[in-house]
C-alpha cells in the first residue's frame, strides 16, 4: 500500500476513529477540528494537528471531510481551504449532506482545478472503529480507484454514480434505517406490553425473516437501555428532512418515512431537547411513553 499524506478535517465521533485507522495503516496524517481535545489524542497516535482546515491540507494528496452538515461542509471548503490546496488534490467529503449540495461542491472544486468525491458513510462509532464502514461513493471511477489505499482502510467502497449519488445513497440508508429502528422499537415494546420478555423474544426472532443489523445491534441497545450516541437523533432528523426533500422534488411519495421523521422530532424535543443527542435507537423512550409503559434508562 502506497503511503499517502491525508488531510483529516473533523475527528469528532466518527472522524477521529477514522483518523485512528489511518495512522494504524502507516498514512501520513494532518488533523484538524473545531475542539482541539480530539486532535490532541491523535497527536499522541502520531497526527500532526493543523491550526487551521487551510493549513491542514496545503501538503496533503486526498482530503478527508467528516463533518455535521452540509452547511458546515460548504464553509469550511469554500472559505478558504479550496484555495490553499495543491492544484489536482482529491477531496472526499464522507459527511452526510444534501445532494445538491455535494454537486455544487464538486463544481466548486472543480473550477479551482480541485477534484470531489461524495463518499458518505454508514455504520456508526462501531463500524468506524473496526474499519468495517460502509462507503457509498459518487464521482468518477478513476477518481475512486485513486482514493481506495485510503478508503479500503476505512471499510468496503462501492461506487454508486455521478457526483452526489453518494450523497443519495446514503439517503435511503437513512431511510431504510429509520423505519426499521421504528418498527424494532415498536415490536419490542408488544412484547413488553404482553407480557413477554423483549430479550427473550429478540433471541427468538434473529434467525427469522425479522433479521438486521437494526434488531441485532440497536434492539441490543433498546433492551440493555443504552442510548449514548453512535448515530445521533440530530443527524438522524437531518437525513430524514434531506430525503424527504429530494423524494418532493421527485415526486416520489415516502408516507413511512414521514411518520418515522415526525416520531424522531417529537422525542428529541424532548427533556429540555436534552435527548437530540441520544442515539437513535432511543426512539424506543418515546413507542414506549406513547404506549403508557414507564421503562427505566
């Protein structure tokens, strides 16, 4: 594997797993995040830490972006870090952003002789720790194969169209996820409210045609009544709204997605908006409250 020199820009829950891997690969890595705590830890793995995003990747070859949204995303590379890179250099936004937005980055980077892969991700803390995410990548294939000894570190790749099919298919990951974290917490909840125990009944189903990923490892957390963020309900709305934006522009018609949405708001508005930050399988709290059930955690 050829080693190259990355620019990380955002090591916060995700990114800094991410970081970790990249530097265990033997990658030269330049870091930089709004908080400083995070970058620090990686200093300690072997990163540089840039004081600036335009520092950051003024040397680098590919340029990582893992970042809250899109309106974050198009700050950070637009004001002033497109201009400090070296003409040719790859871009490879892994956030979870509009579409439209991914391919007006593309365009940016593009007219400034700069290159921009969409490359969201799925897979939560776990799967970013272990190396094992999900890459969903928009953009040239060459561009990609050129980006893979980087993004083979972080998981599986798959290329999935022009600029912002990334973007897109990460949308109906989204999707997908939302409704089925519902439907977990909803039948878990039956269970609980016959009488049944949700664990016993979870163990029961995993080899049927019920089985995912959601029920394995979030039915997990519903049960065990752990809600500390790997995906958050803040990014979990975002997607949603994100998704429900483009199915309107397509004339695409998402009823389950928009319960899902409306379920998702209701509860992170919920303890002073305390609970925006709990992971998204505590969507469970708010099927169970609904259902007059007083389930401690």
């Amino acid at each position: 594997m050829a080693r190259q020199n990355v620019a990380v820009i955002g090591t916060g829950l995700m990114g800094r797993p991410m970081a970790e891997n990249l530097l265990k690969a033997g990658h030269d890595v330049t870091v930089f995040n709004r908080s400083p705590e995070n970058p620090q830890a990686l200093a300690k793995l072997g990163a540089t830490v840039a004081a600036t995003p335009a520092e950051a990747v003024q040397h680098a070859d590919l340029v990582m972006t893992m970042l809250p949204n899109g309106s974050v995303v198009s700050e950070v590379l637009l004001d002033g870090v497109f201009e400090a890179a070296q003409p040719g250099t790859l871009f490879v936004d892994m956030s979870s952003i509009h579409p439209a937005i991914a391919r007006d980055l593309a365009a940016a980077a593009q007219s400034q002789g700069l290159r921009f892969l969409d490359a969201p991700v799925s897979g939560g803390t776990g799967g970013a720790a272990r190396g094992e995410l999900a890459i969903m990548a928009g953009g040239p294939e060459d561009w990609i194969a050129e980006a893979r000894p980087v993004l083979d570190v972080l998981g599986k790749v798959t290329h999935v169209g022009p600029f912002g099919s990334g973007q897109l298919a990460k949308l109906v990951n989204q999707v997908i996820v939302a409704v089925t974290i519902g439907a977990v917490a909803e039948g878990l909840t039956l269970a609980r409210a016959g009488g049944a125990d949700p664990a016993r009944v979870r163990e029961a189903i995993l080899g049927g045609f019920a089985q995912s990923r959601i029920l394995s490892e979030h039915g997990a957390r519903m049960i065990e009544r752990r809600f500390e963020p790997g995906g958050t309900m803040t990014n979990q709305i975002k997607d949603l709204d994100a998704a429900l934006d483009v199915a309107a522009g397509l004339g695409a018609v998402m009823p389950l997605t928009a319960r899902a949405r409306e379920l998702f708001a209701v509860y992170a508005k919920g303890n002073g908006g305390a609970n925006a930050t709990d992971d998204h399988s505590a969507l469970v709290r708010h099927i169970e409250a609904l259902s007059g059930l007083l389930v401690g955690g």
